[in-house]
C-alpha cells in the first residue's frame, strides 16, 4: 500500500511539472502585451519597452521558462504579482479559506441531500416519490449556476432583503454563494446515489438477505449502502476539484474575493505570475484529491486494496 | 409462416434503442422538448416577428406584451425573435463542442487501449496532466488566447471534454480486450487499424455516447458562463449565455432580460439530459426491467 | 405487465411537467414586479445639455448643523467598481479606484486647478531660468507616522516613480536636485510652454519618506502626508480609512480639500452595478458613482429609495471617439468612404443606446473651459446631425465595393451597445462592420497595430479640451511617428502643438484646428458619459478633485 502511494506521488510531480510547463507556454504565446496593460494607456511606445525590460519579459522563452521553474520549484517562490506588487502565495493564502469555505460547505450540502435524495428514490422505485425526486434533480443540474445565482439575488437581496447581496464578512455572506454552487452537484450525487443503489438491488447477494429474513432497512444500509458507495466516492471526488476549479463565476457574481476571482482578474489583467501560480495551485489539488479518492476507494472495497498492495506487471501479447 | 418470418426478422441497435427511448416516458417528453426547440430556432426566419437585429429605439425596455411577447431589450430588439436565432448558435456550440470533443478523445482512448504498453502509458499521463487542469480553467485560458468568436469557442469548449472521453473510452476496451472476437479477427490477418475501429469500436462506444449527450447539456452551460465572463463570441451575436451576459446590469429593473434566456437554457439542458438517461437506460442491458 | 410499465411511466412525465411548471410560475412572479415599470415608461434618462451643465452640486443648508462647525461626521461607505490593488505611490495606473484614494492619504508638491498649480506641500516655485525652476517646502511636513519630509526626501519620492517605469508624460522632467533641506531644483528639457506640461511631475507625483518607505510594505499599509491614513485593505474586499489626526498642516493655512471632515471611510469593492443600487437603498454604502442609468431614477424625488438619497448628475469629462484607418493598406484612406460613414452615424440613436451619455456635436465636450459651442455649427460638421442622404452620395463617390469594415473596441457593455448601434446604423446606408469586441488587455496591443482594424472606438480624456485631443492626435505620442488613427500630418502637428502651448491656446487657433480636422474627416466624437453621483442626503456638499474624483474628507455633512 505504502509503494503505490509513493508512486501516485512521484506521478503528481510529473503532472505538476507538466502542468507548469503547459501553462507556461499557453501564456507566453496568448495574444496582448502585459508590459503595455501595467504601464496603462496613457502610455508611450518607449514607456512600454522601458516596462518590458523592467519586468524581464524581453528576454527569450526558453531564458523565462528556466527562470520560471527554478523559482517555482527549487525555491518555492511564486514571485510577486505584477498587478498587486505582492508575494502571490501570501495573497493565495489569504483567500484559500474563503473559496475553501464555499467549496467544503457546497460539498457537504451536495452528499447529504444529495445521499438523501438518491436513497429515498432508489427505495422507492418506480413510484412517483421517484419520479418528483429526480425531476427535482433534473431541474437542479439543469439551470445554469450564476442564473440561479442572478435569480437568489434578486429575490432575497433586493426584494426580501433578508440577505447581503456582495461581499464576505459573517456566515450570512455565504449562504447564497454555498447554495448556488451546490445545486448542480446535489442533482448529480441524488442520479449517481439511485443508480448504483439500483444497480445493487438486483444483486444475489442482497437476494439472498432478504430470503435470510434480515429487515428492509438493515439491508439498505449493511449491504446495498457499502457496495453502491463506490461511483459515489468518485463524484464526491470529482464534484469537489469541480466546484472549487468553478468558483470563478460565482465568486465574480457574489463579489467574494476567493482565488476564483483572483485567477479570473489575473487573465484580464494579464498578471502572469498569478495565473500561473492559480493553474498549479489547481492542479496539485485536483491531483490531491484524486489521490484521496482512490485511497477511500482502498479503505471501502478490500479488493481494490488488494488489487494497489499487489505487483501487478501487464503483460501484452 | 408469418411468425417464423417476424421472429427471423433483423433489428438493428439503433431502431431497438430508439424504441426503448420513446417507450421511456421521461425520455419521450425529453425528445419532444428537444425537437420543438430545435425546430423552433432553426424556423428562426419563419416564426420570429422581428428580425434579428430589428432595432426599435422608442421601445427599448419594454416588458412582455402583446407585441413582443418577451419584450424588448437595451436597443428595442425583440427578445423573442433573438431567443430563437441565439438557438441557433447555442445549439451549435454546444453540439460541435462536444462531438469534436468526444472524437478527438475516442481517437486518443482507442490507440491507448489497443496499443497499450508504454504508448499508453504515455498517452494516460498526457490525459492525466491535460485534465489535472479544471476545464472551466482551460476554456477560459484557450478562449482569452484564440480570442473571440464562433469556433475559437467550439475549440475551447471542445478541449475540456476530450480527457473524459479517452478515458471512458479506453477503459471499456481494457475490459473488451481479452475476448475472443478480437482474437479471431487477429488471426485472420486483420490490420490493427480495422481492427480498432470495425470491431472493437462500435463495442465499446454506448457509454461514451451518453457520456457525450451529457456534455452537450453541460457545453451549452459552459459557453453561456464564458459569455458571462466576457469571453465567447462578437456582439451582437445573440447567443444566450452572452444575452444573459448583457442583461446582468438591468436585473433589478428589468428581470425579464434575465429570465427568458436562463429559462431557455435551463430547458433545453433539461431535455437533453432527459434524452441522455433514456439512452442510458436504454442501451444498459443490465437496466432492464 | 403492461400495466406497470405505463403507470411509473406517466407519473414521471407528469412529475417533470409539475417541475416546469413550477420554474414557469417562479419566473413569473419576479415578471409580476417589473410589469408598472416595463410599460409606458421611456428609457434611459438622457437629460440635455444645458439641464446637465446647469445642474448645480448640493450646497448646504444653512439652517442644519454641519461638519463646518468643527465636529466630524462618523463614518461613511463608498462604492468602487473594482479593486484598487496595489496602494503603493509607484504603481499608479490607470484605475479609477486608485485614483480615488491615492490622494486621500498621499499629497503631491502642487494640485492641478483650473489648470493652475496650487501649492500643497510646497509653498510656491521660482523660476531661476527657462530651464531650472526652484521650489520651496513647508518646514513642518511629517507623515502620519510622524517622518519628517525634506527635500531629500522629495528627490527619492521622483526617482522611484521614474524608476518604475510608470512616470507617464514625464517628457519635460530632466531631473531634480537638492538645493538645501527644504528646497529643491528641477531641471526641465526645455522651457515649459505648453498647458498641463507639469501636471504629472507637479500633481501626480506622490511625496512620501525615505526612511518610511524603505522599512515599510506601501502596498498594503501605505505611509503619506494626507489627511487620511489607512488602516485596514482586503483586497477584493474594502480599503478602510482614518483621519489623520497628526496632519502637518497649521490650521488657517489648510487648503480646502484636504480636510477631514468625516472620521472613518470605507471603499468597498462591489463589481456588480446591480448591486450599487441594492447596496445604497439598504444604507450599506452612501455614494455611488456606478448606479446604472434606468435606477438613477429611483433615487431622485418620487423615486422609490428617495428617501435618504439623491442624485447629481454632470457631464464627464471622457468623450467616445471614433476614428478611422489612415494607413496606406487601409481601405478608409478614402476620403470620401470616411465621410460617409461619419454621415451615416447618428449619436442620439447611439446614446440612447449607450445609456446615460450626451451625444456630441462637435469633436470635444462642454466639460472643458475650451471647448467652444461655435464648433457646433462650422462648415461639414458632420457631427451635427446623422445626413443618411449625403452618406450615401459620399459612398457613391467612394471606391467602396462592399467590403467588410472591422470596428475595434474594448469588450464592455457601453462600448458594445455603441458598437452594435453604429454597425445598424452603418448597414443603412450600405456599409457592411463586422464587430470585434476584445478584452482590454488585447484591445491595447491591437490598436497599435494598423491591420487589425479600419474603424476604431475609444475613451478620450484629458485635462482640458486640448489635452483630450492631444492623444489621438499627436504623432508623436506612441513614439512611431503616427498618431492612434495611424495619420502623420505635419499641418496637424503643427496646429495641435501651437495650441497646446501657453501663448498659442486661444479659441481661434482652437477653431481653426477643428476646422481642419473636420475638412479631413479625421475624427468623430460619439458621445460624452454622464457622471451620475449617487449619494445619501447627509451630504451636505460633494466636493470633487478637478471636477471628477470626490474627495469624501473635503465634504460637508449633515450632523442632526
């Protein structure tokens, strides 16, 4: 167990490294010149160059990219943005608890009800409690999320005024930005959870509880709840790297100043050394979680345990 | 005799999947909903009223009514006659998106599940890194690079839906691979290109087009967002994200602006989706009741 | 079997159509409250010219204890479009919200007025030759963490802001030196004979200490000479300011602006206009400069939140220009095409699309002492009013077969509601625009580049009249030898440099040069944006730095 984690280690350096030079690139190559958006449009053409050389970006790709790596991962500094003239990992430290806050809150939103939703279908298959529950979900994964976003803010923010409209503060600065960003996920868990649910019910195994005698609900939840958990634990995995990658929108409808936002105005102003900093932040973190997830996968069903603890060579014909 | 020649007769996959579909209720509201929006946006220059770019300066801002049965917007156009021509452009990005998305990644999951070895060992952690980058991140990078317009935005979308296909797609050939069809069609000399795309293919392809459905409905949220943010295509291109975009200053006096092209959204990914549980359903053996 | 199958069957359809139904339903309560106001009312509130040049600002009630009897208001909020991000004296751009605060807590050696110098940190200038002018201090300046401010450091105050790269229209300024402890020497590159030549040295150039900036993070906590510090910046968030209650200056000799009237003050960041106005009719902030157009009328009496606030329209001192190609490849070298197209616009249509703009009638705007309304009325003013006739007799006589013209302009509401307004009106009289709409970053770089664009729309802005012209007029200004409509006109040049110096701004020259301007089709104003003020009724009165940034310390409120 212990070698396969160290092996998804060393992969996510490579992916991260990989990442970086991606970005990297993508970057160097996107039209519109960053020395010529900081020094404003008041701007000469020599104010520019002067600019230019004043940021390094006259210097050649490859001089960059070596310049780039070096800093970022021999010495662990992300550089200075060139918009905020601060240390962008301090700025990314300041804001992670706030997109975080909205990220976890959503997700545990998203696996109760969404738990909820896709058990009580599931059980109660082929009536019309299942029929209202999924085309609740339906509707949920169906509305774009910064409409719904729009739309909360126009009813309990300027009709109602029960809540703020913008900005962080105390929780209830959070509450419209955590229901918006879960209801998509909500309606996916809820499908995901009745499927595999019923993907589970037909199997011998539950059969033969059943014809053991043991009560409906003991069954659901010892045997059914364990086996149809696994594509679940995937969503949970990919629906959280979802939501804290998507926080952009919504963290630009709301005005909660988040690394969404930071990663949003960093490409319009064309802040380099953030973007980047934001893509890597990303994804060693979808990297991460993916990692856990497949560890979960380990802790819940022995045989994948077995599967990461054996040597396994494929052998091809 | 007649039964013998009923029993004998051939069903294809495709008339037994539609057959199911429309037999699933759920599925059938799906498919009409669908066809109705799509027949209404691509009766554009038929059904609307007005015209596309019909501007009526003295009636900027009205609400529903009688003449306009969505009102007008900031220049006095009606809003219905944009929403049925803005159809057009969603519907598109949102189709061409995703079919480019998942035959780039059935390319890609194929030669990686057939070959196998070091080739997919390479092309699984190329997947890995492109996909380690959330795809609202990469559309919005690949948009603000390409710049805007109709099929910079089709690439953008197209990009972030390709890793998942690969994936799907060779998974289900790693699980295809040991069967004996396979085996026979190797023995008699098939080339490894025939072999991947006559045989195996058509084998493995049901989930990838559910998968693929699916993505339309989310392509078309995609590209409404990055109109949102500003991205996405030319003024005055009536396509719906980018009319939610430009109503976003008037919501609290003109609500209106807002609801009409986010309820029309909502629909249409309300239907296909519908559409891509009744394929599901259908083309799932195990699903079977 | 069958049976079964049927019942789920329907149940789910009736299910999803109860779903719709109810997101119908939704959708029509939130129609239900704007059905009054969508009906019979007309659209934006474009008010006339005279109403907006007459509208006086708020002046005080002279029967209600204010802050002009020594005590302070508490505290107030004001609304910014986007962050501020850097308060670091050097890093000055172009952003309104620095703009905004940065003159609060910093001060300059003298303020731009009415195109006049106003000593604040110094005390006056002598001037020793053309060339070298000499400028006094006050011998008490400390900051706000007590530093003493000298003439050095003055000198190190211009040399980062050189250093920074971010010294623009720094042209005249050779260098400074230090004479004694509190007077200092600039040498000019020759001698000052042109209107605003010192604004960026004299009035920009923010003065704060050596030793201050050194140890200290001026991004974050900044160190200045004004009348306010500030105490707390989230970023993305809100700045927060204090008075300073250490300020240097005595008493009596206090300018006016740079007072602290008020104890606290909150900027806070909100990037959604829509939420201004919800942000104002709940109190959370009292004045707003970004209140969409068709809400400005909620405020003002009889409006639903006129309750506590009010509104204070003027006219801007920014214009939308348009502008043609004249590079060699360029297809509107054409005279004639030019002025078709200039003919075939209509800026009332456009500002009315535009919302909350006057449309021009002359290339400048009534914001500025200099503009002249006789310009209105010179010969071939195609401005004046939209001649679809004569665009149409132009375009025979040009050598247009139908191509496609591109329109650049930056990807922001207005800019696109103008851009989607002139290519409807240009379709009129035959001329095909396709609309590139970039983001600003882009927009910058493709503006410099002659083949990306044939019809260009852009914000003009200036210290007067003249300065507003200067940019897109000036060959040299980009440093290529072409101005930003890519014309090098020596008669041009030659005009726009006489009037920009001090002997030569008179209304003829001024007339003269718009004349010429018309007779070559080089420009086409569109419109110029209203300033539309938003505040609560405890201000007393708004007083604003040259006439666009409002100086909330300076104010006078209402303390019953």
């Amino acid at each position: 167990m212990g070698k396969y984690i160290c092996k998804r280690l060393l992969w996510m350096i490579v992916i991260v490294l990989g990442t970086a030079f991606i970005i990297f690139t993508i970057l160097y190559f996107t039209p519109g010149d960053p020395a010529r958006v900081i020094a404003g449009g008041n701007a000469t053409a020599a104010d520019v160059e002067n600019m230019r050389h004043i940021m390094g970006l006259d210097r050649s790709y490859w001089v960059q990219l070596r310049d780039f790596l070096y800093h970022s991962f021999l010495k662990l500094d992300l550089g200075n943005s060139w918009v905020y003239n601060k240390p962008v990992m301090a700025e990314l430290l300041i804001r992670l608890p706030r997109t975080f806050i909205i990220g976890l809150s959503a997700m545990a939103l998203n696996l109760t009800a969404g738990l909820l939703m896709g058990i009580f279908a599931a059980t109660h298959e082929g009536r019309w409690q299942d029929s209202l529950t999924m085309a609740i979900a339906m509707v949920f994964v169906s509305c774009p999320d910064f409409w719904v976003a729009l739309m909360m803010i126009l009813l309990f923010s300027a009709k109602l005024g029960w809540l703020p409209a913008y900005g962080i503060g105390g929780p209830q600065y959070y509450i419209m930005p955590i229901i918006c960003s879960a209801l998509g996920g909500i309606a996916v868990n809820a499908r995901q959870t009745r499927a595999s649910m019923l993907g589970v019910f037909r199997e011998d195994y539950i059969t033969t509880a059943r014809a053991k005698g043991q009560r409906e609900r003991y069954v659901v939840t010892k045997h059914m709840f364990p086996n149809a958990l696994m594509p679940i634990i995937t969503s949970i995995g990919s629906g959280f790297a979802r939501i804290v990658a998507g926080s952009a929108v919504i963290e630009s409808v709301f005005s909660v100043p988040g690394i969404g936002l930071y990663l949003l105005t960093a490409i319009n102003s064309r802040d380099y050394p953030v973007v980047r900093a934001c893509v890597l932040f990303f994804a060693i973190f979808t990297a991460v979680v993916m990692l856990l997830v497949d560890l979960v996968y380990a802790f819940v069903d022995p045989r994948i345990k077995a599967k990461y603890s054996s040597v396994r060579r494929r052998t091809k014909k | 005799m007649m039964m013998q020649k009923r029993d004998l007769q051939k069903t294809s996959l495709l008339t037994e999947t539609f057959q199911r579909i429309w037999d699933n209720a759920g599925a059938r509201a799906g498919v009409i909903l669908l066809a109705v929006i799509v027949l209404a946006c691509l009766g554009a220059p038929a059904i609307a009223p007005y015209g596309l770019n019909d501007m009526d300066i003295q009636n900027m801002f009205r609400g529903p009514s009688l003449k306009h049965i969505c009102g007008t917007d900031a220049m006095g156009r009606d809003l219905f006659s944009r929403l049925l021509y803005g159809g057009r452009y969603s519907l598109a990005l949102g189709f061409c998106a995703a079919v480019f998305g998942a035959s780039v990644g059935i390319v890609i999951g194929c030669v990686a599940g057939y070959c196998g070895g070091r080739i997919e060992t390479i092309i699984m952690r190329f997947l890995d890194i492109w996909s380690s980058l959330p795809s609202m991140l990469l559309c919005i990078l690949i948009s603000a690079t390409l710049g805007a317009g109709f099929f910079n935005t089709v690439l953008a979308l197209a990009v972030g839906n390709v890793p998942n296909g690969a994936r799907l797609i060779r998974g289900q050939i790693l699980s295809e691979v040991s069967k004996e069809y396979l085996e026979a069609a190797e023995s008699i000399n098939c080339s490894k290109l025939s072999i991947m795309f006559r045989h195996l293919l058509p084998n493995v392809i049901s989930p990838l087009i559910v998968d693929a459905t699916m993505g339309i409905g989310m392509t078309i949220t995609m590209a409404a967002a990055l109109s949102y943010i500003g991205l996405g295509v030319q003024p005055p291109t009536p396509e719906w994200g980018a009319m939610l975009a430009d109503a976003r200053t008037h919501i609290l006096n003109y609500p209106y602006l807002i609801m009409f092209p986010g309820l029309v959204i909502a629909l249409t990914v309300l239907a296909i989706n519908l559409i891509g549980d009744g394929l599901r359903d259908a083309m799932d053996p195990k699903l079977r009741k | 079997m069958r049976k079964n199958r049927l019942r789920p069957g329907i149940r789910r359809a009736a299910a999803l159509a109860l779903a719709a139904g109810m997101t119908i339903m939704t959708s029509a309560c939130g129609l239900g409250g704007s059905g009054e106001t969508g009906a019979g009312t007309t659209a934006a509130s474009t008010i006339t010219t005279t109403e907006a040049a007459t509208m006086a600002a708020p002046t005080a009630d002279a029967n209600r204890k204010t802050t002009a009897s020594g005590e302070r208001y508490d505290k107030i909020s004001i609304g910014m479009i986007s962050d501020p991000k850097d308060l670091s004296p050097i890093s000055l751009g172009g952003s309104n919200s620095q703009l905004y605060i940065f003159y609060s807590i910093y001060e300059p050696l003298f303020d731009y007025r009415d195109n006049n110098y106003e000593p604040i940190l110094a005390k006056g200038y002598k001037e020793i030759d053309d060339t070298h002018w000499q400028v006094e201090l006050y011998d008490y300046i400390y900051d706000s963490e007590g530093n003493h401010i000298t003439a050095d450091d003055v000198v190190y105050s211009f040399e980062i802001f050189v250093a920074s790269g971010r010294a623009l229209k720094f042209d005249s300024f050779e260098s400074i030196k230090k004479i004694d402890d509190y007077t200092v020497e600039f040498t000019w590159t020759g001698p000052i004979n042109s209107i605003g030549a010192l604004e960026w040295p004299w009035c920009r150039t923010c003065i704060i200490s050596k030793e201050a900036f050194d140890k200290g993070n001026f991004s974050d906590t900044p160190v200045g000479t004004g009348p306010y510090k500030v105490t707390e910046f989230v970023p993305g968030a809100h700045v927060i300011m204090e008075a300073n209650d250490a300020y240097w200056q005595k008493e009596e000799l206090r300018d006016p602006e740079h007072l602290a009237n008020v104890q606290t003050v909150q900027y806070d960041v909100i990037s959604e206009t829509s939420q201004h106005v919800i942000a104002l009719s709940t109190g959370q902030i009292q004045y707003s400069e970004y209140v969409p157009s068709e809400n400005i009328r909620d405020f003002q009496t009889g409006g639903k939140y006129s309750e506590n606030c009010d509104t204070y329209i003027t006219q801007g001192s920014a214009l939308y220009v348009m502008m043609a190609n004249n590079a060699e490849s360029a297809i509107t070298t054409d005279e004639n095409l030019r002025k078709a197209i200039y003919y075939a616009l209509d800026n009332d249509a456009i500002a009315m699309a535009a919302g909350s703009c006057l449309p021009a009638h002359a290339f400048g705007t009534p914001f500025f002492p200099d503009y002249d309304e006789a310009w209105e009325s010179q010969e071939g003013n195609y401005m004046g009013a939209s001649n679809l006739e004569l665009a149409k007799q132009y375009l025979e006589q040009s050598g247009y077969q139908g191509e496609t013209i591109r329109l650049l302009g930056v990807s922001e509401e207005v800019m696109k509601n103008m851009m989607t307004m002139s290519q409807a009106l240009l379709l009129q009289a035959g001329i095909n625009v396709e609309i590139i709409a970039e983001e600003e970053a882009l927009q910058q770089t493709d503006m410099q580049d002659p083949t990306k664009w044939e019809l260009l729309i852009t914000k003009a802005g200036g210290g007067n009249q003249i300065g507003e012209w200067n940019r897109p007029a000036n060959y040299n200004e980009f440093g290529t030898g072409y101005n930003m409509a890519f014309i090098h006109d020596e008669e041009l040049q030659r005009q726009l440099l006489l009037c920009k110096s001090l002997a030569g701004h008179t209304a003829a020259n001024m007339g003269t040069m718009h004349q010429y301007m018309l007779d070559n089709a080089y420009y086409y104003a569109i419109c110029a944006p209203q300033m539309n003020a938003t505040f609560h009724k405890d201000f007393a009165t708004l007083i604003y730095r040259e006439n666009e940034f409002l100086r909330p310390g300076a104010c006078e409120y209402y303390l019953d």
